[in-house]
C-alpha cells in the first residue's frame, strides 16, 4: 500500500516537472515566433498615426496656403509707396462717396511699417464733417470691402447726442500689403462705361476686363461710378443690369467713360446689410455732454456749372452750422432767368434752357434767410456756362510740296479751332515715310532724304486733334515730291546775244537736256522757282521771294549768291554788275563742243554787244574783243 503512495506520489511530480517543462518550452516558441509579428503589427501602428498626422498637416498646410494666397490677391502692393497712394485715394473716394466735407477736412499719408512678412501702410482722416447716417454709410462699406486694412483709432467730436447731429470725425486707417503679393497698378480692378448713362437708367454697358471675375454660378456684386455704388443684379454679353443709388448713394447721370470701380465684398459679409448698422444711428452713441456749440452759418452745394445747349442743371443747396432754434432756413433766387427754380425748403434747384438759347453766361444768386433770424442773410452766386459742342478743328496745309535728296525739308501745318489753338496736337497718319518728322505743338514738317531713299511721290496724312472734353481731329494729305537734287546738276552753260535778245542757256549734267530763257521767263529745277531778271555773257541774275541771286557761267544753281534781298528791293531791276577785268583767249574758258554756235553774219555790231547788267566798261571789252561778244561764253 506505501509503495503504491510512493509510485503515485513519483508520477504526480514526474507529470508536473512535464506540465512544467511544456509550458516553459511553449512560452520561449511563443517569444520566439510572434515577438516579430508584434514588432511588425506596433510599427505599423505607429505608422498609420504618423499617417494620419502627416495627413492633418498637409490640410492645415494647405488651409494655410489657401489664406496666404487669398491674403495675397486681397494685399496692397509690396511697394509702400504704391501701397499708401493707392489706399489712400480709396479712403479718400469712399470718404467723399459718405458725404465727408468741411473746411478742414483732408486725408494725408500716415506712418509705415514693414515686418519680414509684411507691411503697413496707413491714411489718415482728419476734421471730417458728416452725420450719424454718413458715418454709418462709411463705416458698414469700410468693413464690407474684401481688402486686408483695418480702423485703429477713431475720434468723434458731436454738439449734440440725439437726433443726427452734425459729427467732426478723425481717424486712422491701416492697409497691409503681404511679401509676395502682385504689385498692383489699381487697387482695385477697373473699367470704363461704354456710353453715357442717365440717372434713372437700368442697364450700363462697359468695357470688358479680365480683372473683374463674374463667379459662376453668378452672384450679385457692387461696382462704384464717381460717387454713385451699383449692384449688379445681372451680366450678359451686351450690358450688366444693376440696381441704383445702393446702400444709400444718390443715383446720377454718369458720362461716358467714366470708371467703373469694382467694390469686392468679402464672403463673410455678403449677407449683411446697411439696415443692420440702423441701431447705431438711432442710439445715443454720446454719453458725455459736448461743449457748447459754436454756430457758424454757411451756404454750401452752390457751384459754377458748364452745360451744353438744351442741357437740365440740377443741385441741392445746402444749409450748414445752422442754430435750429431760429427756425429752418429757406432758400430764394434772387435774378433769375427764365425757368430757374429752387424749392424754398429743400433748396433743390432746376433749370432747363431752351435748346435754342445761345451760348454764353447765364447767372443768378441764391439766397439763405432763417425766420428766426432776421440779421442773417448769405447769399453765394452761380454762373452757368452754356457752351457748344465741340467741332473739329480747320487744318490748313500745303497741297504739295517738292522735297530734295539729300537737303532739309521744312513746310508748316496750321489749324484754327473753336478753343485754343495753343492747345492742338499734330501728328502724321500711317505709312509716314521713314525720316518724315511732324512737330505735335507748332505743326513744323521736316525731313532729310537720305542719299538711298528713293525718288517719287509720296502721299502724307497729317492729322490735327484739339483738347475738348470730347476731342475731335481733323486730317489732309500732302504730296511730297522726292526728286534727286537737280539743282546740283543743273549749270548755266552759256549766255547768247541774239536779234538783239540775251538768252540764257541752263543744262542738267545729269539728263543732257538744255533749257533757253531769256529775261522774264521763269526757271523750275527741284524746289528752286527763279524769274531770269538779268543776262550778260559772264552771268545772270535772278529774282524769288527771297531776293535778288546772281549765277555766274560754269556755276550750278546751288552755287547762286544772293546779291540783294528781297527786305531791300524797291524795284525789279537788278544792280549793274562791277566791271570786271577783261580775259585773255587764253584765259577764256573753252566752249562746249556740243554747243558751238556764233551769231548770225552780218548782225549789227550793237546788238552783239547787248547786256542787260552790263556798263559802259562792259561795251568798251566788248569792243576791244569782239570775239568775247559775238560768241557764247562757254561754262564748262
């Protein structure tokens, strides 16, 4: 019996060393095998965490690119000095556009900072007059406009805090431009409306512009004209329809090309209206009583108007610093002409002329009283200037004109014009030959053809364009006859006595070609136009509006000497040549073989020595050589 308890007792621990051994073998092949499975399964959760990490920063990384780039469009330029002109003139616009005014109103340039990122630029506004509603009106556009700028400090002196008081408002603006951002010309993108439009009008066409994006599906955006802001309710290819006089603004006629300046309105606050800014204007933002007013009573809105014919002139005169315990002010005319009205409350004045009153000066004066107060009387007087339309100015130039190779050119265009002609610009139409120079002030034409420009007519614009309002140009032609210098060519080759008549013979070196004239008969060679006054045998003489030339043998036309000009001619003769020593056969030039001709035999002695410059002196050489008198002096 104990030695089965031993036995047993033996295998219970020889099945537990096993039990033992089996698990211990179990856990190092556990180890052995999945420690790298393990190891494999925690890397990769690891990196599906860093995944997912990596993916968070790339959104955050393009949220962030997305801002900058937004930040970007919407950025003043990099440059400061463009950034603070062109913010400037946009708080300046949209100041006028509230109804900002008085006597010392202004807006200058602030101070500037520029970051590694970025710069500031700022403008400031200062002694600007307005009410409740213009401030209102300011403001609610200021915080629409989809631009990077801000208000960073703001003053406001009121005499009052109820009603809509009259408001003296300071403040600072800043605009930031971001490093990287375009360098922008406008600040914000622009057009010009393609036709004049009346203040009553539905519809305005404009010139397209790529910068101005219509969103697609399309959403209703707001433009500003002068002082007037649009809402374009619609866009198709021929015209944008739009709402008038929007958040506020008066509609009025706008000429044509008057610009058109986009308005963007940022996406957050496209759903706000001027309606929800109304609370501010009917609260008392003013909690500390002001000082006593100074009243200072003025009459405002007059100005001088230039009209055309039959054109309708309205404005709104305006009562300003006015004591309302005195009563409300009324408005009168006093002189008026005929048709002139101005409401004695509101002081919207109107008038019409007749489209058949003339041009001219037309002025009344427009009269300020206040029941209340009898002393006070302001009276301001307005002139209205009818002025016709502009017409074209009257261009007077040359038909034709010969211009020589190789020489200068010098003709004149003038004009007359119903404004003033110091005004008129002059310039040359299309296809102008190379060289051809037009003076825009004077009209003065010049050129010098080279020497390997070729000879021909040519057919010149020249066009004239005056400084109205709406400029209108008038244009003629010129014929330039470009011509080799013939007058360089063309020589006086031999002078002949015959029948008692002296002929005076001109040959072209370059044709061959000889031409006879005697006194009186007239000489064409390039732009020279002479009279022959005067034929001896050694020279001629000649007469233009210049003077009085003389043209010896064997000279071209070029080498004439102007012996008499023409401020000192009293009459056609010309003056006696000196007496000149007499030749020698030797000394005498010898005759051209192709014009060997002599006088015909038997021809009376006196008339072979018939001159008409020629002296006393002149007949005894001729005497003495008859030779030189009875043949032609030879010039070459």
């Amino acid at each position: 019996m104990k030695m089965d308890e031993k036995k047993r007792t033996k295998i219970l621990a020889a099945g537990l060393v096993a039990a033992i051994a089996v698990y211990s073998l179990r856990s190092t092949l556990d180890g052995f095998l999945m420690k790298p499975i393990r190891d494999l399964q925690r890397n990769l959760n690891m990196a599906n965490a860093e995944n997912e990490s990596l993916k968070l920063q790339e959104i955050k990384f393009k949220v962030a690119r997305k801002n900058l780039d937004d930040w970007k469009y919407i950025s003043l330029p990099q440059n400061q000095d463009d950034a603070q002109r062109l913010y400037r003139e946009w708080v300046h616009e949209l100041t006028r556009q509230c109804g900002f005014s008085g006597p010392g109103f202004e807006v200058t340039p602030g101070a500037r900072s520029q970051q590694k990122e970025f710069g500031t630029v700022g403008v400031e506004v200062k002694k600007a007059e307005t009410d409740l509603q213009g401030l209102t009106r300011f403001l609610f556009l200021f915080d629409q406009a989809d631009m990077l700028h801000r208000i960073s400090a703001m003053k406001i002196d009121s005499p009052g805090a109820q009603g809509n008081p009259r408001l003296l408002v300071s403040f600072t603006a800043e605009g930031m431009s971001v490093i990287g951002g375009d360098d922008k010309t406008e600040l914000q993108p622009r057009t010009t409306i393609t036709s004049g439009i009346s203040e009553s009008a539905a519809e305005i066409s404009v010139v397209p512009n790529e910068s101005i994006i219509i969103e697609d599906p399309f959403r209703p955006f707001l433009v500003r004209v002068e002082r007037e802001l649009l809402r374009v309710e619609a866009v198709d290819e021929s015209a944008w329809k739009v709402q008038r006089g929007f958040s506020g603004t008066k509609a009025a006629a706008h000429p044509e090309k008057a610009t058109v300046e986009l308005l963007p309105v940022a996406w957050d606050r496209q759903e706000k209206t001027l309606e929800q800014y109304a609370d501010f204007v009917k609260g008392s933002v003013f909690v500390i009583p002001s000082p006593p007013k100074t009243w200072n009573p003025r009459l405002a809105g007059v100005s001088d108007k230039t009209i055309k014919p039959g054109e309708e002139v309205k404005f709104t005169a305006r009562a300003e610093s006015f004591n309302p315990e005195f009563g409300e002010p009324q408005f009168s005319l006093a002189e008026p002409v005929e048709g002139m009205s101005i409401n004695p409350a509101t002081g919207e004045f109107a008038w019409k002329p007749a489209e058949t009153m003339g041009a001219g000066e037309y002025a009344t004066t427009v009269m300020l009283t206040q029941s209340g107060n009898p002393e006070l009387k302001l009276n301001s007087k307005v002139k209205f200037t009818i002025k016709s339309d502009n017409q074209p100015p009257v261009l007077t130039l040359p038909e034709s004109a010969i211009v020589v190779i190789g020489r200068e050119f010098a003709g004149t265009a003038t004009a007359t014009d119903d404004g003033p002609t110091a005004s008129l610009k002059y310039s040359l139409g299309a296809g102008a030959p190379e060289g051809l120079s037009i003076d825009a002030l004077t009209g003065q034409l010049k050129w010098t053809p080279s020497r390997t420009f070729t000879p021909g007519k040519y057919d010149v614009e020249v066009k004239v364009t005056d400084s109205g309002e709406e400029p209108k140009s008038a244009s003629g032609k010129i014929a330039l006859d470009v011509q080799d210098d013939n007058a360089a060519l063309t020589l006086l080759s031999a002078a002949l006595s015959k029948d008692g008549v002296w002929y005076a013979w001109f040959r072209n070196k370059g044709t061959g070609k000889t031409e006879q004239l005697k006194v009186a008969e007239k000489l064409s060679v390039s732009e020279i136009n002479v009279e022959i006054v005067g034929v001896t045998h050694r020279f001629v003489t000649l007469k233009d509006q210049d003077g009085v030339w003389k043209l010896q043998l064997g000279q071209t036309l070029r080498e004439r000497k102007l012996i008499e000009p023409a401020a000192k001619i009293e009459q056609a003769a010309p003056a006696a040549e000196p007496v000149e020593p007499a030749t020698t056969a030797a000394e005498a030039p010898q005759a051209d073989p192709s014009q060997e001709l002599t006088q015909k035999a038997g021809q009376p002695e006196g008339e072979q020595r018939q001159s008409s410059a020629v002296g006393e002196a002149g007949d005894r050489e001729a005497s003495a050589n008859p030779e030189v008198a009875d043949k032609i002096d030879p010039a070459e």
